[in-house]
C-alpha cells in the first residue's frame, strides 16, 4: 500500500530505526523476517483461526441510535471492547505471538500502560506456553490494579517500572534494557505502532483487521463501505492505525485521531504530542514528541493510562504531516463526560481512552446523512475506580 514505509521504515520523513548497536542483531532479525512469515499460508490460517475461534472476531459494528439521534447523524461503533481480553490489542499480541514462535523465542516482554496489552500478552503467553514478563509503570500499577491483578492470574511477573513519571514510556525504557541483555531467546512484544522499524508497520498490519471488517460491516449494513468519518484514541496509536489502515487511500474518509489533553493542552499537564510536540526520537523512531528545546522528555500527562505516552506513532506523524490525518484533542473532563454518555445512552462502559475517542463527537459538525463510526478500542472495567470517584464528585 501506498502508506506503508520505505525499506529503511520511514513513512515521509518519520519512522526509521534508531537503536543502539546491541540491539541491531534482534531488530535486523524481525526485519529480515517479519513480511516472510506473516505473509506464508500456515501463518495466516492459524492467525485466522484464532481471531474467529479465540478471540471471537469480527467484533459487531453497532448502530447506536440514541447516540446518532443526540448528535443529529449516524454513528457506528466498532466495539473491540467485545474481544477477548476486553480490548484491540489481542488483536497485535496474537500475531506476535506466532511470528516469535516461528523465530524460535521461548520468553516474551512486553510494556504495558493501561495494563490491556499486558493482559493481552500475558493471555496469549498463556496458551502458547511461553514465559512473560510485563513492564509497567508504578503509577499505573496503581490505577490499574485490576488488570495487574488477571496478568498475575495469567502467569505474567509484573515488573514496576520506577523510573521517570513512572509511566507508559518507562515501561517501554525498562523492556529495552530487557531486551538488550536477553537478545538470544527474548522475544519484545511492543504493543503500539511506535518504536524502531519494523514495528510500527507489523503492528498496523495486524491491527488492520479492524478496519477491514468496518468495510465490509457498513456496506452490509448501509450498502456503502466507506465512511465519511472515522473516530479514534491515539496515544501510541495502534488502535487508531487499525481503524484507519483499510480507508487511509480514500480520501472521501475524514480520519479523525484525538489526543489526551489532561488538563488542558496549554496546561504543562498534558499527553497531546501532535498538538504540543516537536520532530525528535523517541524509542527508536523519530516521530512528534514532548520534549524540551534541548531534547529532554516532557513528562506527559492523562487520566488515561492507555494515551499517557511523550510521543505518538511515526505513521500517525506522517499522516498528519501530509493532511490526510484530522488530530484533535480532549480532556480529562470531557473523556469522563462522554464517558458517562454512552454508558447512559447505550449501555455501554468505555474505557477511559476510548472515551477520548467518544469526546471527539463533540467537537465536530456533522451533518444528518453523515455515517460516523468510532472505535471503542476497549470496554471499563479497568476503569471503574476512576469512574466511580467521577460519580462521587
């Protein structure tokens, strides 16, 4: 497609893969490896058959109709809170799982931030017999208790990361060291399309099964494929890459991706990479991010543990770029509102990030033909501690 990176993993002029040398043998394996195996035959049946059989895809497109009738239009949800795990990222933790299997790996890292990739890893670490090890940050070891909790019950050792803000990108710091000093039989599960190359493109691809089932869903459902809005989170971004993969060539297809403002974009308490970052390198990928004017990270901020992240994938960096991607944000506050929102006229609990993805709705014109769909990339549970000091208020 014509989206996906250059051989050297730059979408424009994002991406790449900057990485110190005692990385370059693990991140040239994948990426000599990764296209071969995802695209063989055996791959793609075992791939498929546990989306429909474990994960029970495809995950319903849903035609909310008291949420259409607030808004004046009509909006879809793709409810990838419906999957396994109770988020999209099943989706990316299977296929690399199988693909580190086929690589000969018997232990597999991973970072985590709302703890959903965690659960995720851990879940498929679990039925493939394979040792896990998460690392998330100590703050949202606390705020997300309960998904600690299952990753324990899975078999995964939790490792607090305490270092920095004690957050998503500490995390990932943390599962780096890892990886560097276990590179033979090591497998890093990255759970965004962030990092070096080739893993913002594997991640996108796996993730893409969510807009090619919207495709196919809306035209059986309205008798056309293609809608005039789609609506995501973007933290990282893998469940925003996922919704818009399939419609990014067709430019009819308004690809709307919203930040987490925290506290307000100008507020110094903020997770809103597009809105207040500069080109820099994060992780290995260059990319916008928070950072000072001598290069130092900005500590990011969100009630959301899941889009508490400095920096926002390179492709989502290239799209905006380019116009083709529509970035705005929301707040902690109208995160929670929608939230409550949809909970009220749905009966439907969102997480915290898939909120900010609800709060978009509000921000935008629509007229009464428009068909809008947004991505509920993972359902509350997790959040409910958050929700419920919400109510108390």
């Amino acid at each position: 497609m014509k989206h996906s990176p250059d051989e050297r993993g730059f979408f424009g002029k994002f991406g790449g893969a900057y990485i110190p040398e005692m990385l370059q043998a693990n991140i040239e394996e994948l990426r000599e490896n990764y296209l071969r195996i995802m695209n063989s035959e055996n791959f793609q049946q075992q791939f498929h058959k546990l989306m429909k059989d474990y994960v029970g895809r495809p995950s319903p497109l849903y035609y909310a109709s008291r949420l259409s009738q607030h808004y004046g239009t009509n909006i879809y949800l793709k409810r990838e809170d419906l999957n396994h795990t109770g988020s999209h990222k099943v989706n990316n933790t299977i296929g690399q799982i199988l693909l580190a299997k086929e690589l000969g790996k018997s232990r597999i890292i991973a970072e985590t931030g709302a703890g959903q990739h965690g659960v995720a890893t851990a879940t498929v670490c679990a039925l493939m017999g394979l040792q896990c090890v998460v690392y998330m940050g100590e703050t949202d070891v606390k705020r997300q208790m309960p998904n600690v909790l299952r990753m324990q019950m899975l078999g995964a050792t939790v490792v607090p990361a305490m270092s920095g803000n004690r957050t998503l990108k500490d995390a990932g710091n943390e599962a780096l060291r890892d990886w560097i000093s276990n590179p033979v039989d090591t497998y890093y599960l990255i759970g965004s399309v962030v990092g070096p190359h080739p893993f913002p493109d594997m991640v996108a691809r796996f993730q893409s099964i969510i807009s090619e089932e919207i495709r196919w869903q809306l035209k059986e459902q309205t008798g056309n494929g293609l809608p005039d809005y789609v609506l995501a989170c973007i933290g990282g971004g893998s469940n925003a890459m996922g919704a818009f993969y399939h419609f990014i060539e067709d430019p009819s297809v308004k690809l709307v991706a919203v930040e987490a403002a925290g506290l307000g974009v100008d507020s110094g308490e903020t997770a809103a990479s597009i809105a207040k970052g500069t080109e820099g390198v994060i992780q290995g990928a260059r990319t916008m991010l928070m950072q000072t004017d001598d290069g130092q990270i900005i500590e990011p901020y969100s009630i959301s543990a899941g889009l508490d992240y400095p920096g926002i994938g390179p492709a989502h960096a290239h799209l905006h770029d380019i116009g083709r991607e529509i970035v705005i944000d929301a707040t902690d506050k109208e995160a929670l509102d929608a939230a409550f929102q949809l909970t009220r006229l749905e009966g439907i609990i969102p997480a915290l990030e898939s909120a900010h993805a609800l709060a978009g709705l509000a921000k935008m014109k629509f007229k009464s033909d428009d068909v809008v769909v947004v991505n509920i990339s993972g359902r509350g549970d997790k959040d409910m501690d958050t929700y419920i000091k919400y109510m108390s208020k």
